[in-house]
C-alpha cells in the first residue's frame, strides 16, 4: 500500500511541474518549440482543458485555471504521500492532509505572486523593454497586487516604485517562509492525535 502511494505522490509531483512548464511556455505566444512541446500539450492539455471549462477562471487574458488544476494536484499529491507516510487514516491526519493542501495552493500562489514581482523587478532594474506581450501579462498580475500589498504596508503615504516593490517581494516572501514554518508545525501537531 505504502509504495503504491508514494508512486501516485510522485506521479502527481512530477504532473505538476509539467504543467507548470506547459503553462509557462503559454507566455511566450508564437514562439515554435517543436515535437517535445507538442508531446507536452497532449499529455497536460486535457487535464488543463477540462478545468478551463468547468471553472471558467479566465480574466481578460489570464487563464487562472490552471492555479486550480495545480491545487487539486497538491491535494492528490499530500493524500498520497501522507498515507504513504503513515500506512493509516485517521481525524489528525485528515486535518493535516486538509491544512497541508490548503496551504499548498496558496503558496503556490504566492511563489507565483514573487516570481511575477521578481521579474517586474529585474525588468525595472535592467530597464527591458515592457512593451511586449509578456511584460503586459506580467504588469497586469504585477500592478493590482503592488497595490494592494503597498496600501497595507504604507497606508495612504506615497513611496517610489522600486520601494514598492522591493516592500511587497519582502512582505510576500515572509509570509511564505513563516507561514511554510507554521503550517508544518501545527500539521505534526495534527498527525499526533489519537486515531
């Protein structure tokens, strides 16, 4: 039992990162990437597709689809491997699969979130052209969240872009350290409960 699962967790991980690759190489529209990509496309396009229309998750060009579809992986993925750990089920694990999984989806979003304002911010520094298609995807994630995350931190008070942004990556980046810390400590406090 404890093999089979530890297979599925891993099958599930490595699912994951190829859709995160598929997603990714979405960014990048005209670009030709040849038989691998297309091999790609048909091994993570009816997962992602099947999403898309049971969701409908799209905000203008952004497709938030495959945020879920990532998740529900993270879910499989933390069931598999916690009861490939433990061989059992019981309440604490449960809470612990429920808390670990919540936790995954948002921290994937926020390792999304980071590496959007990473990449905002290495395009400021480097003065890139921001023009292209891939810079408006990342100034439409980017600026809404800037905002918010400065109006939190700041208040009403006015601060400089690069302050802004160097705030928010910090500010987003501590919450996904500490909040990575907490979530493993209050879940092995949860797989300690009696069955």
């Amino acid at each position: 039992m404890r093999i089979i699962m530890n297979l599925l967790a891993n099958i599930a991980a490595l699912y994951s990162l190829l859709i995160l690759i598929r997603v990714m190489l979405t960014w990048f529209s005209g670009a030709r990437y040849g038989k691998p990509v297309e091999l790609l496309s048909k091994v993570t396009d009816p997962y992602l597709d099947w999403w898309r229309d049971t969701l409908r998750l799209r905000a203008g060009f952004l497709d938030l689809s495959p945020i879920a579809a990532m998740a529900a992986l993270s879910l499989a993925q933390s069931i598999f491997s916690t009861i490939a750990r433990y061989g059992r089920i019981s309440l604490g694990i449960i809470l612990a699969i429920v808390l670990s999984a919540l936790w995954s989806a948002l921290s994937f979003i926020l390792g999304f979130c980071l590496i959007i304002l990473v990449l905002r911010l290495i395009a400021f520094m480097t003065n890139r052209d921001i023009y292209g298609v891939f810079w408006r995807i990342i100034d439409t994630i980017s600026q809404p969240l800037l905002y918010r995350i400065n109006r939190i931190i700041f208040g009403k008070r006015l601060v400089n872009y690069l302050t802004g942004i160097i705030a928010a990556i910090a500010v987003l980046a501590a919450i996904w350290i500490g909040g990575r810390f907490a979530v493993r400590l209050l879940a092995g406090l949860l797989l300690r409960l009696p069955v």
